[in-house]
C-alpha cells in the first residue's frame, strides 16, 4: 500500500503501458507520426487517451467537445470511444495541425462524428451557447491556449447537462503551478489562478489526477 502516487521511471511506465495500454491500430500509427512533429510535446500521453475513453464509455456519452485538436489523436481517442450516433465538437484553429490527423480518423472510420471547426474556440463555443445548446453535451476535453483556461471551462460547464464532465488538460504544467506566483509567465498563472478557483467552485465535483502533465476532472452538478 501506499499514501501516495508512485514516481514512474521509464522501466515502470512502459510497464504500466504493456499492461494496461489498447490502441486502434490508426491510434497507434497517428500517435508514431505525431512524436515526429517539432511541437510533439503537445500530444497527450496514451494512457490519457485511454482513460478518457474509458470515461466517455462509463457515463454513456454521446455529445463531446472537444477545445484543441493539435494532430488530432485525442479527437481520435473519443470518436473511438463514442456511439455510433456519436457527436463530436472538435474546436482548433490550426489546419496544419488538424490535416495531420484527418486520414487516420477516415482510415479508423470514425470521420463522421467529429465536427471539426477551425476558428477560435471561443467563438465556436458562444456560437453554440447562443444557438440554444446549453446543457445539450455530455463530456468535454479542454487542451488549448492556457490562458484562455478558464473561458473555455465557463464556456464548456454552460454546453454540459447535469452530470456531465469536463477534463482539463496540463493543470500541473510541469510542476512550475506550484512555485510562487513571482515572475511566473502569464500560462503558468492562468493555470494557478484556474487551479484556486476550481478547489471553490461549488458548481462542481472536482478531482485533481497527477496523471501525464496533470489532469483536472470536474462534473457538473
């Protein structure tokens, strides 16, 4: 037993990864690709892509959102993991990036279910609030510009229903959240400044996970 998360060296991780880790084969061969790119660090760790489909399974969802694409294997983890019926609002504004991902999502034939809308998210996001959407979404993944954190989390909590949940990506970054505020770069604050008000925020069921660079789990009450 212990009181505390284990430290993974990288003979233990890959343990954790040969005995728990299931991709699709274009996850797989999306998620090879993307440690190629200059900007790889931004891809999610695949034990994150599989804890969120696990998820999106266990609260039966069928709407997502989803607010940065990057090469899409996220977006690709969830379209997996949804119904068929299944619907997913993917929000980016990088059709470089976006481009990447799209042959994998048609090879995996999940290219149907995601909706991807290349424009800030922002935007997207209050063009649905404004059409009536709120309280019409099941789950969403928030893994953007850091200082738009929390726009996109009120945004999201407003398109959630009951019950439903928000992941937030990136809420340790790198341990720097935990060093005073002095002469910390603006992402590095946003992410503190999010972190304090989602400990309060009374709206919601909130778990912090040391998973991957941190994970934030929030459910709507």
């Amino acid at each position: 037993m212990s009181r505390r998360t284990l430290n993974l060296d990288d003979t233990l991780y890959q343990y954790v990864l040969d005995h728990s880790l299931h991709e699709h084969p274009e996850q797989a061969a999306l998620r090879k690709v993307t440690a190629q790119h200059e900007r790889a660090r931004m891809q999610i760790s695949p034990e994150q892509g599989q804890l969120m489909a696990l998820l999106i399974k266990l609260l039966g969802v069928s709407r997502a959102i989803e607010v940065g694409v990057f090469t899409g294997y996220s977006a690709l983890s969830v379209a997996l993991a949804l119904p068929p019926t299944g619907y997913l609002l993917a929000c980016d504004i990088s059709e470089e990036f976006t481009s990447i991902g799209k042959p994998y999502w048609q090879r995996a034939g999940v290219a149907h279910k995601i909706d991807l809308q290349l424009a800030p998210a922002v935007d997207t996001l209050q063009a649905r609030i404004a059409a009536g959407e709120a309280s019409s979404y099941d789950f969403a993944f928030i893994d953007a510009d850091k200082i738009s954190y929390d726009h996109y989390y009120e945004q999201c909590l407003t398109l959630l229903r009951p019950g439903g949940l928000i992941m937030i990506d990136n809420v340790l970054w790198g341990g720097a959240v935990a060093r005073p505020a002095d002469d910390l770069d603006a992402d590095t604050r946003a992410l503190q400044a999010l972190n304090r008000k989602l400990h309060r925020d009374d709206r919601i069921d909130l778990t912090l996970l040391p998973l991957s660079d941190g994970i934030t789990l929030a459910r709507k009450r």
